[in-house]
C-alpha cells in the first residue's frame, strides 16, 4: 500500500507571512490540526501546528488582558513559528516506510511531494486509521491471538482448517512473539463460533485468547 492511496489530497495551506491568528482560525474551518507552509512559488518552506501555535502564545498565567494576546498573536506570523525543512515524502512512498519515519523523527505529519511541489498530507491519525481497518475494526466477529511456533506451514494449515469449517479470515497480523522461534498471530474472524475456532487453534498455540467483539 501506497500514500497516494491514503493520503489528504489538496491540503489546506498557509503563508510564510499569515497571522498566527489567520492560521488558528483557519485550521478550526478546515478541521485539521497543522498547515503545510507554502511560499509565493508554491514551494514547501515549513509546517506550522496546533502546537506550535500553543507554544508561541503567553502563559495562561499571564496578566495580559484577551484583547492584548490576541493583538500579540495577530503580529505574529507563520515564518516566525513554524518547523522548517520538514521531512517530506512521495506519493509512492510506502505506508510501512512512512510510520518507520513518524516513529523514528517523531513526527505528527508528512507533506507528500510531487515533483517539487506539495501534493497530499498524512497524518497520524490517518495511520490510525489504516491500523484499525487492517485490523478488521468494520467486521463484528472474534478476534484471535495466538503465540504459534515460527515455521513454515503454521498459518497455511490454520487458513486451510478455517475455510474447510465455512470460517471466514477479515484480517490476519504478525508480531515478533518473546522469543525468536515463535511469533504471535492476530486474526478477525467471522462466520464462526468461538468453541469453532479454539479446536482449530488449540493444537498449535502456546497461549491463546479468543473473544467476540
């Protein structure tokens, strides 16, 4: 899977030389919770969040009046803020290859570049939801783990006796189990019962959680 596949296309932008009280007001009508920074020639200079925004503006201690933060944050620009030299990535960048960037740089978004120019936007909460619909989060069913030995065979046997017993796999997952021989697979399931699925993975599970959800 692909970012182009899941990406904001035609993000909501700013201006190097926007208010800060432009930018909050125009995050709140879009919706969203960070600005890609665009200059005159269209070109990524930075992206401005929440965040940032909450950072830049006085202590909630402060004894300046309302009127005098908003004056403040109304002089305040985008430019003066914002992250600049965001990390970027391509429309045919991975979606694996995109979390490993969010994790690794701790980033709460990714421009997506086309040939220089921006393009799209993902987030983490657009990963978020990729993760639940991987999971099968749509489909009531029964949702198994299991740690199983780490071998050829294990989840083709498994796929075999689900199928033969009218079971049908919604999403099937692997995590790297306690030790290096075993690994711990998730599946959702539907069109089964509980009793149905624990005969078929008992055999060869080392521990096992079954339930409905």
């Amino acid at each position: 899977m692909i970012i182009a596949d899941r990406m904001k296309k035609n993000p909501a932008t700013a201006s190097p030389d926007m208010s800060i009280s432009e930018a909050t007001s125009k995050m709140k009508a879009e919706k969203v919770h960070r600005l890609p920074v665009l200059d005159d020639e269209k070109h990524l200079v930075g992206v401005i969040s929440e965040k940032d925004i909450l950072l830049a503006a006085p202590s909630p201690a402060s004894t300046l009046s309302t009127y005098e933060i908003n004056y403040l944050l109304s002089r305040l620009k985008v430019k003066n803020i914002m992250s600049r030299n965001p990390v970027t990535i391509t429309k045919e960048t991975t979606i694996e290859e995109a979390v490993k960037l969010m994790v690794e740089g701790d980033l709460s978004c990714l421009p997506v570049m086309d040939e220089g120019f921006l393009v799209g936007i993902v987030s983490k909460s657009d990963l978020f939801k990729i993760l639940l619909e991987m999971l099968g989060d749509k489909h009531p069913g029964i949702r198994v783990e299991a740690l199983v030995e780490d071998k050829v065979g294990v989840v083709s046997g498994l796929s075999d006796q689900f199928t033969a017993a009218g079971i049908n796999i919604v999403s099937l997952g692997t995590l790297e189990g306690p030790k290096p021989e075993l690994r711990v697979l998730a599946f959702k399931l539907e069109n089964g019962t509980e009793e149905q699925v624990r005969s078929i993975m008992e055999p060869v599970s080392h521990s096992l959680d079954i339930r409905t959800v």
